[in-house]
C-alpha cells in the first residue's frame, strides 16, 4: 500500500518529469493540439495513483474514470508505436538517441506503466464496484455520529448486500431485534428485502426493537452509554459499530 505521502510524492515527482520533457519533447512538433493532449494525458497519469488510495477521490469521479484511463492509454500507446516506427524507419542513431533510449525505458517502467495500472485499477472498481480491494475504503457497516444525545438521529450505512438481521446491545448487555431475521421469501415487485438496504436512519426518541423477533417494542436508546449495533446473517460473521448515547442519565 502506497499511502497518501506516497501517491502525492510519486505523482508530484513524475509530473516534474512530465513537464520537463513536455518542454523539448520533439514529439509534439510545437502542434497546439499535442500538446494540449499530452497535457491531458499527464493529468490522468498523475491523478490515477491518488485515486488508487482515495476513495473520497473515487467516488467524485466515478464512472468518468473509465473514459479518462482508455485515453491516458491509447495516448501513450499511440506516441509508443509512433517512436517505434520512426526508430524503425532510420538507419542510423544518434549520440543523443543512444543516451536518451536508456531513460525512455525507465520513465515506462517507473512512470508510465505503474499509474497506468492504478489507473486500470481505478477504472474497473468504478465499473465493478467492491471487486478489488483499494485504500480508503470506508467500512462495510459505519454509525454515524459517534456520540449521540436526546433528539438526534442515527445513520446506519451499510454495504449491500449484507446480512438479514440487525440488533443492538443496550449498555446494560440486553439484545434487542431492531430488524430480525426473516427466511427469504418473494417480495412485491421492485421492493426489496432489508438486505437491500444501504441506510437506515433511528431517532433516539422514537427508535424501537424487541427482545424477541416477534415480541413487543421497547425504545432503544433508553439508557446512557454505549451501544453496539450488529448486521449478521444467521450462523455468519457479523459486522458491528458503536455510538455513545448520552441522554438520560442514571
């Protein structure tokens, strides 16, 4: 895992370079449009590690990175087969040619070929969601806020699909059922099951659960203290988070 420090370095460094052979590139002829395109193309190579380790980044992007890599891509494999044919169609190889040959090699490996995998990376998370794991992911199961006090309300986000029963330990260790399980069965057209679900929101003064999936609601925030929600699937692991509850105390 490269980290923050690590993207933003690598990508500021290879930016620098970027520019410095943008600048007596031959390639781009002095030509308007190449180098606005290189420009471009540059600007994707640099953003493509950042968004590997941040989701935040991600996500304010989120399918435009699929057409932002296929250009970084073919923009450089196009300069690559164009460099190869002209070394091809000349006879003989310059001092400067011989020198520089080693470097373009470098730049590929360190430079090109790196964020262009990240890029990849990027692109196809953006398609195909949760398939491979990145940095900065947030938490399958997040309870927001922290800290809770009387007349505030509870957000519950939650990767989908997830497990089909959501409880709560009170701070005195009672288990309440605020959604129990259920067996799977059809449900009406376009409606779907709480596994479906990927937010739900419980107002300390209202919220409800049961001590049994099918007994009597009582409030859930009755007590100051600590509660731990639980999203499981029966015999599965189980995802928890914690929130402290400040109101009504002892």
């Amino acid at each position: 895992m490269i980290g923050w420090a690590g993207a933003i370095t690598y990508s500021a460094v290879r930016t620098a370079g970027a520019v410095g052979m943008a600048i007596r590139a031959p390639r781009l002829g002095g030509h308007r449009w190449a180098m606005l395109g290189q420009a471009l193309a540059d600007a994707c190579y640099a953003a493509f590690p950042i968004a590997y380790v941040s989701y935040g980044f991600r996500s304010v992007l989120g399918l435009l990175w699929v057409p932002l890599w296929i250009y970084a891509a073919v923009w450089e494999c196009a300069w690559f087969l164009r460099d190869m044919l002209q070394a091809a169609e000349e006879e003989d190889e310059t001092t400067l040619d011989s020198i520089e040959a080693p470097w373009k090699v470098v730049w590929g490996l360190c430079f090109v070929l790196p964020s262009l995998i990240a890029g990849g990376i990027v692109a196809f998370d953006a398609v195909y969601p949760k398939q491979w794991s990145l940095d900065g992911e947030p938490p399958p199961f997040v309870c927001t806020p922290a800290v809770l006090k009387p007349g505030d309300t509870l957000t519950l986000r939650m990767d989908t699909p997830h497990g089909g029963e959501l409880g709560v330990f009170t701070p005195r260790g009672r288990y309440l059922f605020v959604v129990p399980f259920r067996t799977r069965a059809p449900v009406e057209r376009g409606t779907p099951g709480f596994e479906g679900v990927d937010q739900l929101r419980l107002s300390t003064a209202d919220a409800k659960a049961s001590d049994t999936p099918a007994g009597a609601k009582v409030p859930i925030f009755a007590d100051s203290g600590t509660y731990q929600f639980q999203l499981s699937e029966v015999a599965q692991y189980s995802l928890a988070c914690r929130v402290r509850f400040t109101g009504n105390p002892e």
